[in-house]
C-alpha cells in the first residue's frame, strides 16, 4: 500500500507491547481489505496523555491491553454498557474525537467456545480471577453457565465470585471437582514456563472441554494432558482471532476477514519463537 495524506492511523497501547500479536493480525485484514490504513504498536507508560494523543492526532482506533484495560475506562467519553459491567476496555473507537470503549474479549470467547460446545445448562470450571477470567465470567453466566470459580488469591477470587454470583473453591481443592467444561485463564503454562500446569490429571475426562486461553504456544502442557484424556479441546488463539475480528468490525464495519487474521496471528507467533 501507499502512505499518504489520507491514511487512517490504528494500533495498540499497551506495556509490554512487543509480543502484541495484533500489528500482524490487523495490517494483514487492512490489506485484505483494500483499506487505506495502518496499525502499529504504541508502547506507552502515560495512559492520559496517550488518550490525549490520540484525540489529537485523530487516530482512528486502538486496542488496550495490559496494564490498561481498567485504567482507560475513566478517561474516555462513553464506555458501551457491557464493557461497563466488566469494568474493561480492550477497544476505543475515535468518533470524531469522542472517544467510546468497547470489550471484544467477551465475544472472542464466547466465538471460540461456541464452535465446540453448546453453553447453557453446562457446568464450568473457571480457573483464575483477573481480567480475562472477568469477561469470560460475564458471558458464561449470560449463556446459563453453571460456574465455580477457582482462583490462587482467596480475596480476588471470592471477590470475582461474588460479581458471578458463584461458588468460589481455592485451587488446592481443584481436583474435588467435576465439570462439563474447564476453562484456563491464568499466565501458567505460557512461555518460556511451558511445563507448568494448574489443573492435576484427575480433573480431566474424556468428553469435557477444556480451554486454555494462554497463545503461546498454541498448545499448552494443559491442552496437551487434555487431548490425551479424550477431552475436546480449544486453544486460547482462536479467542485472540475472534476478539480482533470483533475490533476491526467495530473499526471498519467490514466482515473481518478471519482466515487471513488468523494466518497472519500464527506466522507472527511462529516468526517471534523462531527468533527467541
Ligand atoms: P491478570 O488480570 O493479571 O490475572 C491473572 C490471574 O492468574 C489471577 O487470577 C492470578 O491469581 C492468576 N495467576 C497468576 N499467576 C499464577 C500462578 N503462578 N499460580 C496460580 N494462579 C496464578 O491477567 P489477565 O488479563 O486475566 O490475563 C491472564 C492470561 O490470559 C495472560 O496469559 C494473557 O496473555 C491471557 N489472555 C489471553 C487472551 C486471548 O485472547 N487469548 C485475552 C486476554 C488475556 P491471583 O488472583 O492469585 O493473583
């Protein structure tokens, strides 16, 4: 493509910024598109002024990760009624210079479990209670999910409870419970820590679905355990394609083009681990 005068500007603001797999996944739908556009990686510590930045730079659109898809909420003009209720923004569209905060979290995940399983009347272990587990929460229950929360930290994880309206178990007693479905949100097992691993072998069994959101890699020690227990299982890079399709459908208003996002999303995950 050919930069100029009337290139829109898109990217994500985040720290740490640089295994954002987003850059790829964005400028390949951008191109497949045939829109006149680009998407970079803004890594940022100043929240505010980055806002600010934005505004007056007239950049068209962002995506937030961590650490502020909590912390933007306060600044922007209007947050849309389902990223309220989750007290999370993963995606600002600037209209104009008003800027409105969306979560596609919530969808990317929601997306991903659908294509293997039918969610209401289900039971589900949710492990972790931060962000991530936060969105998926509020969609399970929305879809009749029969939720029990485990978590590490006893108050984070109550707390999280509570807002679900859920039992909560600590993780040592994980291996008590059963359930239709386990979903992993926690870092562990990520890399470079690959052979880590929350969930002991008694809980899996043939039949359940089991959902690692980590992406790197793409099959976790979990994921692994799980297929060889007979589960169905899903991989946390589908609900990072999903989550970015939902953002350039709320950016462009074009069906995103999800093959080639999620071709571009592996290739760079596959270049980054070459290169480390
Ligand atoms: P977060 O808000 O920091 O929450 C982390 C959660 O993991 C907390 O519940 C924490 O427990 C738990 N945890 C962390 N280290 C642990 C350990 N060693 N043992 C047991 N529990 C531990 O993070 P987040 O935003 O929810 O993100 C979590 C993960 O999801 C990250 O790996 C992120 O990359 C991934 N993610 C993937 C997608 C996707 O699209 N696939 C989207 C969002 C996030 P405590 O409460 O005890 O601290």
């Amino acid at each position: 493509m050919t930069i100029d005068q009337d290139t829109s500007l898109y990217g994500v603001i985040g720290k740490p910024i640089g295994h954002s797999l987003s850059p790829a996944m964005h400028s390949a739908a951008f191109s497949e598109a045939g829109l006149n556009a680009v998407y970079l990686a803004f890594e940022t510590q100043d929240i505010e002024g980055c806002l600010r930045g934005i505004r007056a730079l007239g950049i068209k659109g962002v995506s937030v990760t961590i650490p502020f898809k909590s912390m933007v909420v306060p600044y922007l003009d209007e947050v849309n009624l389902l990223a309220k209720r989750i007290g999370a923004v993963n995606t600002i569209i600037n209209d104009d210079g008003r800027l409105v905060g969306y979560n596609t979290d919530t969808l990317g995940a929601y997306k991903a479990l659908n294509e293997k399983v039918v969610l209401p009347g289900k039971s589900c272990l949710l492990l972790g209670a931060g962000g991530a587990a936060r969105s998926i929460g509020f969609i399970l229950k929305e879809k009749g999910v029969d939720i029990s929360l485990v978590n590490r930290s006893d108050e984070r994880g109550n707390e999280l409870a509570r807002v679900l309206e859920c039992p909560y178990i600590p993780i040592d007693r994980i291996g008590t419970h059963r359930a239709d479905l386990l979903i992993q949100t926690t870092p562990v097992g990520m890399s470079p820590n690959i052979d880590e691993c929350l969930v002991p072998e008694n809980v899996l069994k043939a039949g359940m679905v089991v959902m690692d959101i980590i992406y790197n890699p793409i099959e976790t020690r979990l994921l692994k355990m799980a297929k060889a227990h007979g589960c169905v299982t899903i991989n946390g890079l589908n609900m990072l394609v999903y989550q970015g399709c939902e953002q350039f459908r709320l950016w462009t208003g074009i069906n995103p083009p999800v093959g080639t996002m999620r071709h571009a999303a592996e290739t760079a995950l596959r270049k980054q681990n070459e290169s480390n």
